[in-house]
C-alpha cells in the first residue's frame, strides 16, 4: 500500500478523489480514504498541520497499514530566488530548522543521540519523481525545511540560517518530522511541494489562492508515481 498524506483536507481532496473502490476509515476524528490506483492499493488521510500530528498519524497508519511507501504533498514557502510561486518542490532531503541543540553540541537540526540530520527521500521514488512534469511551472529537487513556524518576512528576517547555514530552498510544517518517522519504520519516503508564497508578506493570502493548485498537482504526481511503480 502508498499512504498519501497531506497537512489539510484542500491539499488531497484531488488526490481522494481519484480513487476507485474507495472505502472510508476513521482515526479518531480524522477521516481517509482507501481504495486503488492503477490497480495499486492507496490510503489517503490528512496528517493535520504540525510535526506534532503529523508524526502521530503517520506512525498510526505505518502500524495499522504496513505501508510499501509514503507520500507527503501539500503546500511550500520558497526562500530560494530560483523557486517561484507555482513552481514543484521534490525533497532530496529534509529536516527540521527548529531543532536546536547545538548548546550542547549538537548541528542545528540534528536530532540528538540518533545521529540523524538531513533525512534523504527514497533513492527509488527519486528517480520516479525526477520524470514528473508538472502541469504548470518548474520542477525543482532541492532540500525542504520543517519547523513549528509559518514564516513570513519578519520571521525570515531574523533566521538567515536556514538559507546560509542550513542550505534550504523551501521551508513547511510537516515533511521532515513524517520523515523522521518512515526513517525510524524503514519505509520509504517522498515529500514533494507545490510553492505557493516566498514566506513574505503575502504568504497568507498566496497559501489560500494556491489550495486548489497544489490539490490539482499532487493528484498529478501521485498519478506519475502509480503509474510508473
């Protein structure tokens, strides 16, 4: 099975709605939906937004599903110049730019004693997002950054780090810390974007003008991975 997660209902309603045989499932509050694609079993679910609930629903469904592989999609703030609005974010990697031990001598973002940083997307499912082309803009791969914060320009301004030293190129609230637990389950993993500000001032209302767009190009991608597995 491909779990396919995204942090809002407006960010997979495409992607649920390309489901065959589609049977509803509950976890507590929050509904998914199994059925197939091409043939391929799939559940998709919202994570809700945060790495806190985000960890907590994907380790729910790796242990109630036993997953082969997990998407997540959604919405991204570009902090590199070279990615616009519009545009496709494949994660090479991820991690989480507000993990901070470095007191006591930890890198910024490594989560400390597991001697785990940047968390790579799967080698596999890489190379399948690689041939994506997106129905409009660019495809970019590059490093996706997580943190418990929605950056606007006034947040931006005070953390230069996260381009000087932590190199990203799109900055969200979920992907790395899913990524940390496939990493820990041994299940491989993708995090891709769809940019929909540059995390300035305008973000919010860019984030909600781009729901349907992002929505309409994860459905996309999901159906190149499904059709190319």
């Amino acid at each position: 099975m491909t779990i396919i997660l995204g942090a809002m209902e407006g960010e997979i309603e495409e992607v649920t709605g390309l489901l065959a045989e589609a049977e509803p499932h509950t976890f507590r509050r929050y509904r998914m939906t199994a059925g197939t694609i091409f043939g391929h079993p799939v559940l998709v679910a919202r994570s809700g937004c945060g790495k806190s609930y985000a960890a907590m629903v994907a380790q729910h469904l790796i242990d109630v599903f036993e997953p082969s592989r997990l998407i997540f999609t959604g919405l991204a703030g570009s902090i590199n110049p070279q990615i616009n609005i519009g545009d496709t974010i494949v994660a090479d990697d991820c991690l989480q730019h507000d993990l901070d031990a470095s007191a006591v001598g930890f890198r910024r973002g490594e989560i400390p004693f597991e001697d785990l940083r940047e968390i790579a997307g799967d080698p596999e499912l890489l190379a399948i997002a690689a041939a994506y082309r997106p129905p409009e803009g660019m495809l970019h791969r590059g490093r996706i950054l997580t943190g418990d914060q929605f950056l606007d320009r006034s947040r931006l301004a005070a953390a230069p780090y996260l381009r000087d030293e932590l190199d990203g190129d799109a900055v969200e609230m979920e992907g790395a810390s899913v990524a940390a637990v496939c990493h820990f389950n041994d299940v491989p993993f993708c995090l891709v974007r769809t940019i929909s500000d540059r995390a300035d001032s305008n973000a919010r209302v860019d984030f909600e003008r781009f729901l349907p767009k992002a929505s309409r190009n994860a459905a996309e991608f999901v159906k190149h991975v499904m059709s190319s597995l």
